[in-house]
C-alpha cells in the first residue's frame, strides 16, 4: 500500500493544505523544492507567518473563500502571474516559478480546511511568448509590406488583409474581410480558379488578374498563392502576394502607343524624303540640261562673262543636287529593313578605298590601313559609307600642295573595337569637336573645299544605329584623328 | 412543471443576483485595472424545454460555458455561457492584449475559467449569505458546444424534472459590450427551496419594515 503522503510528495506540482486556521498541514516536497522552506519548517505555521508579502493578496481572500464559503478559485496566470514567491533552480541561474493556482475547499473533520494547488507553467508560459513574439513579428513584417497581401479560406472568404491590399482595393479592412475573394476581379472565375488550383496544387505563381476598385477603377495585379499549411484547426488557407502592375501596363501601353507613332511619322518622313529629293531632283536636272543647251546653242558666239555665268548656275544645280544625294542618304541611314549581318570591316573598308578611288589617286595620298580587322553585327552599306566618308574627309582637308597621309588603325578597348583614322590635314579648333559631327556644319568656307556639310552627320548617325560612339580628337593646323567604337557584342575579331 | 414567481418575488430575485454580479463586477475590474461592468437585467425562470428553447434563439453560434457544480441545501449546476467568439474578446480586453494570436491560447482558456469563477463564485456566495443557504462548489470547467447540446452537456447529471433560473447577463469591459446568459439548474426540491427562501426573506424585510 503506497501511502498518500508519498504520492502528494512525488507529485510534480505545489500542494498545501491548511486548516481552518490557515494553518500549514501539508508542504509537499515540490513546494519545498521550489520555496526553499522545508515542510517540517512550514507545518503548523500560519500562511502569512510563511509568506507576509502576500498581505491582502488575491490568494489570502481565495483563502477565505475557500475556508468561509466552500467556494473554489482559479488564478489564472494572465491575471495572477506569480501567486507565490517561488524559484526554479538550475545550477547558478534562479528563475522565478510562472503558475497557475487553485484554492479549494477540503472537508476536514467537522471544519473546512483549503487546499492551495500550484502548477508551474512556465514552458507554457514561456511557449506562449515566443509565440505572440513571432506573431507580433509576422503581423509587422504583413503590416509593413509594400506588396499588398490577403489570406482566404477554402470557400474563398478573405479572411484577412494587410494595408497594402486596402490601398489595392481602395477599401478598408472591415469591407474586405468577409467578402468574396473573386468578386473583387473584372475576372471572378478566373480568381477563383487561382483558389481552387493553389488548394489542388499548393502553389501558382504570377497570375494576371485586374481588380476592380470600390470606386469602379481598375487595378492589374500579378497574383502569387500558397497554401498556409498546419494550421492548429486544420483548415488550410490560402495566401496570397499581389504585385501592382498598373502603373507598369500603363506605362508599356503608353510606351506601345508612342512607339508606334514614331513609326509612323518615320516611315511618313522616309517617303516624304525620297518623294522630295526625287521630285526635287527632276527640276534641277531640267535646268542645268536647258543651261547646257543653251551653252551649246549659243556656240563659239557665246562672251566669256556669259559663259561664266552660266558655269556658276550650271555648278549651283551640280552642288544642290549633291547636297539633295546626301540628305536622301542621311535619311536612309538605320532606316533599312535588312537585318544586322556579320560584317568583315577589313572588306568594308577595302570597298570605301575602291569607291574613293579617283579622289585618293588625285591627291596623291598616302593611306595606311591594318592588315586585319574585326568582324562586328552591322549594316554592310552604312559601315562601308562611313569608312568612305571618313576617308575622304581625312584626304580632302589638306593645306594645298602637301600630300595627304591618312592612317586607319584599331584596337581593342575591351567591350569595344576602336577605329581611328588619323589625318595630317588643317585640323579642328578645340571649340568645334563636337560641332562637326551636326548636319549641315562646315568649318571650312564653300570655296575652299567640296562639301555638303553633311558627311560626318551621316556618319554619326551610322555608329549611333550600331550602338557605337564617334568623336574627334585634333588640334589645329595639326591633323585630326577620328575615333570610331563599336561594341564587339556579336563580333568576332579576324585573326 | 413549472414555478411562477410574483412580481415582487422576481425583482427580489433579480436584485440578489444584481448584487452577487456587483460584487464579481468589483473583484473583476480589481484585478484588470480596467472599469468592468455586470448587471442582470431579468430573471426568469422556466422548465428545461423553455431553457432550451430559449438558448436555440442564438443562431447556431458554437457558445462556450464556464460550469460550477454546487451542492448543499441547493444542488445543480451553474453556468456562465456566452458567444465563443465575443467570449475570447473579454479576455483580450481584461488582459489588454494588444496583439492576439490567431487562436486561443491555454493561458486564455484558464483566464476565461477564471472570469467565470468570478462571477459564478459570487452569484453563489449571494445566494449563501442571503437566502441562508450554504452552498459549496466545484472547481469550474469550460464546456463548449452549440447551443441545444450545451443545455444538455451542462444538466446530464441532474434529474429530468429541472427548473432553470434564466438570467442574461450584460458585460462590459473597456469599451467592450457582450451579453451572455447566467443559468442555475435545479431539481423539483431545490428549486422549491429556493423559492421558499425568497418568500422567507421578502417576509422578514417586511416584518423589518
């Protein structure tokens, strides 16, 4: 027979028992334990002998409600959390006992005794912490979020909303919670079946969806799900990530919208300058023609001055229709349908020599060209033009009677080949680098050199389409260097 | 069977528990620091079909009770019941639990427990000292159930001829309003005895008149 003092001993939670005097009868070994008071120390002395700090505490009147009504008394920790000054002991650390409490009334003999029940919950206690510190933390990060966040549950109720989602829907929490998640879709099908397919498969990512707002407007979201999975009651929910994408659609549309009319008043621009320097051309023609007639039909009779000035109109038709050649061509420049191809830039650059032919072997000139160059993706024909239009430039502004010496090199700049043709002409003035390279801008006067002012436009316009970079680098009266970089992307150099 | 109670005799009654509910309202707002509020506005009492009837007027909403178990010249069961959900905002309220988890904790459950001690306790402790009758408890329990089933886990232990004192009972806490009920479940006897307490005691303040 086990007696039951050592089963109240062996018990792993407080027991006393006072008589209707309050007098300790019984000390189990926990409280002992736990108070650092023996029970042999306690028995027969009045609670409040044991422990005068609890005065007219919440225990001494459960107490006497025990000992004077037969009432019991739960001290629930959220109100009472440590009834009794009691310590758990690990080695060096003392650490105060959480409880929960019961006072009881017990028949003893003809009186009532008490019985005071302690039961250390500090795990639980310490559980329940961790546990509303997590959720104070989660509940921040949910409340912070940029992107607008909902939990629904499986009959596809929103069951909660973070300020970001109010802001998305243009409502406030309470007129969330509680409603259809898919009503608030231009979509609901569709959003419900983004519910139904995340609590099949567990996930879906990136779906497009638009919400309308309370006021009617609309939101394009993309959607993201996952199941909440072990929640305590078992229901699963869905949770979900919106991003807002409104401003991003609207602004592809706009970009869309714009792009397209650039096309169009580009493609307009084109035929309107090919009709032009068509249509421009065919008058000219018929007036240096008829100035050539009228030359030949006037014969030997004809008066030098006459003549002259018949030269000076027949060679102003020659110069506008040049100068209407080489806009028609600028216009072209990145204009082309044909794709970017692989390019032997050694091979273009033997093309511009050949067409420049004439005007090389009439100035006399030295050019010095590398042996290899790179393969780039590019426009054959444009990069041939703007080899040919360096090239000329470089041979054709020379101080009279000294001999044109042009050198093309490259080299390697990393991400980018770099051109140069280097010349031994007139040069630039520092403050007109970046000028040259506008339409229509002539450093030199008409008389001086052949020109239309327009060659190292067409040439920039050539590197900008290939995504290249074109600049000068001279002083005056010692030559100019024209520098070209492409980027390699695509290429492969030759050798 | 059924016990009709006088004008006179129902606000007596109605006043008794009124000061018990007082009593747990002060012990209340001592202990939550916060200005808590009870009162007991009507009293009836009906047989277990009129109990039971009446509690089925709370549309399907899962109730959730704190019992006492009592005995003495009066033997039954009393029961604090309220709306699980509005049960759990008391709590947060008394507890001043500004970041809740999502479901209910232990620690909450036994806060409840202890909210329904209170008042049960002091209900109890009223009916002791003024009709006389020395009554003593149980340690409370938490029931939970919808309604009609709640009537029944909460009398299986008593007879089937039950009378019940029906009280409803308003709450209010920190801003906080909730009504729930307040039942005493009797036997034929008890509830006699009740009764006959209450007429003794309406007889002696009129003889103290």
């Amino acid at each position: 027979m086990i007696l039951p003092a050592n089963i109240i001993d062996g018990l792993d939670s407080g027991v006393v028992v006072l008589d209707a005097n309050r007098r300790v009868e019984v000390w189990n070994d926990w409280m002992a334990v736990h108070s650092s008071i023996a029970a042999s120390a306690a028995r027969g002395r009045d609670l409040l002998d044991i422990f005068p700090e609890l005065g007219r505490s919440h225990l001494l009147q459960a107490v006497e409600r025990a000992l004077n009504h037969r009432l019991p008394t739960v001290m629930s920790h959220n109100l009472h959390p440590r009834v009794l000054p009691l310590f758990n002991r690990y080695g060096a650390s003392v650490e105060p006992v959480e409880q929960s409490v019961v006072v009881r009334p017990v028949a003893d003999g003809d009186s009532t005794g008490c019985l005071i029940q302690v039961a250390d919950i500090t795990a639980a206690v310490k559980r329940d912490r961790h546990l509303r510190d997590v959720t104070v933390y989660n509940r921040t990060l949910f409340e912070m979020a940029v992107d607008p966040m909902a939990t629904v549950d499986r009959a596809g109720i929103l069951r909660d909303v973070n300020p970001a989602f109010e802001g998305l829907a243009g409502t406030q929490r309470a007129g969330l919670l509680g409603s259809r998640f898919d009503a608030w879709f231009t979509k609901p099908v569709e959003a419900g079946r983004l519910i139904a397919r995340t609590l099949a498969d567990g996930r879906a990512n990136d779906v497009l969806l638009s919400l309308r707002q309370a006021d009617g407007q609309q939101r394009h979201v993309s959607l993201s799900a996952a199941t909440v999975p072990g929640r305590a009651d078992g229901a699963t929910m869905v949770f979900l990530v919106a991003r807002d994408l409104t401003e991003r659609i609207e602004a592809e549309r706009e970009l869309a919208r714009k792009t397209r009319i650039i096309e169009q008043s580009n493609a307009e621009l084109a035929q309107f300058a090919y009709v032009v320097s068509h249509d421009l051309r065919q008058p000219l023609r018929t007036v240096s023609s008829f100035l050539t007639l009228i030359e030949r039909r006037l014969g030997e009779a004809i008066e030098d001055d006459l003549k002259e000035f018949i030269a000076f109109a027949v060679d102003g038709a020659r110069r506008m229709d040049r100068l209407i050649v080489d806009l028609l061509n600028y216009s072209r420049v990145g204009r082309q349908d044909a794709p970017l191809d692989e390019v032997d830039l050694g091979a273009s650059l033997a093309e511009a020599m050949a067409n420049l032919g004439t005007v090389v072997a009439e100035s006399h000139a030295e050019v010095a060209v590398p042996e290899h160059l790179p393969r780039i993706m590019g426009s054959r024909s444009e990069l041939v033009r703007l080899f040919q239009n360096l090239l000329a430039n470089a041979v054709k502004y020379v101080e009279t009677g000294k001999r044109p010496r042009v050198v093309v090199e490259c080299r390697d700049g990393g991400s980018d080949w770099v051109l140069s043709v280097r010349d031994n002409g007139v040069g630039i003035p520092g403050d007109c680098l970046d000028r040259v390279f506008g339409l229509f801008q002539r450093l030199n006067p008409a008389e001086h050199t052949e020109g239309t002012g327009i060659g190292l436009a067409v040439c920039r316009k050539i590197v900008d389409h290939h995504h290249g970079r074109i600049w000068v680098e001279s002083h005056l009266g010692e030559g100019a260097t024209f520098f070209v970089s492409l980027p390699k992307e695509g290429a492969t150099p030759e050798g | 069977m059924s016990i009709v109670l006088n004008e006179m005799e129902r606000d007596v009654v109605t006043e008794l528990f009124n000061i018990g509910v007082g009593h747990a309202a002060a012990a209340f707002g001592e202990l939550t620091r916060e200005k808590v509020q009870l009162a007991v506005p009507r009293v009836d009492i009906v047989n277990y079909t009129e109990a039971a009837n009446q509690l089925a007027t709370v549309a399907g909403e899962p109730m959730i009770g704190i019992r006492q178990d009592f005995e003495g010249p009066l033997t039954g069961v009393a029961a604090l019941i309220f709306p699980e959900r509005r049960s759990l905002e008391i709590v947060r309220a008394a507890i001043d639990d500004r970041f809740p988890l999502d479901d209910v904790s232990e620690l909450e459950r036994e806060t409840l427990l202890e909210i329904g001690n209170i008042i049960l306790n002091s209900c109890l402790a009223a009916i002791s000292d003024m009709l006389g009758m020395p009554t003593s408890a149980s340690l409370p329990h938490l029931v939970q159930s919808a309604p009609p089933d709640l009537l029944d886990t909460l009398s299986a232990r008593t007879s089937i001829d039950r009378i019940v004192l029906f009280l409803h009972i308003d709450f209010s806490v920190s801003r906080l309003n909730v009504s729930g009920y307040l039942l005493f479940i009797l036997g034929v006897e008890g509830s006699a005895r009740f009764l006959e307490a209450v007429r003794g005691l309406i007889r002696r303040s009129e003889q103290g008149e």
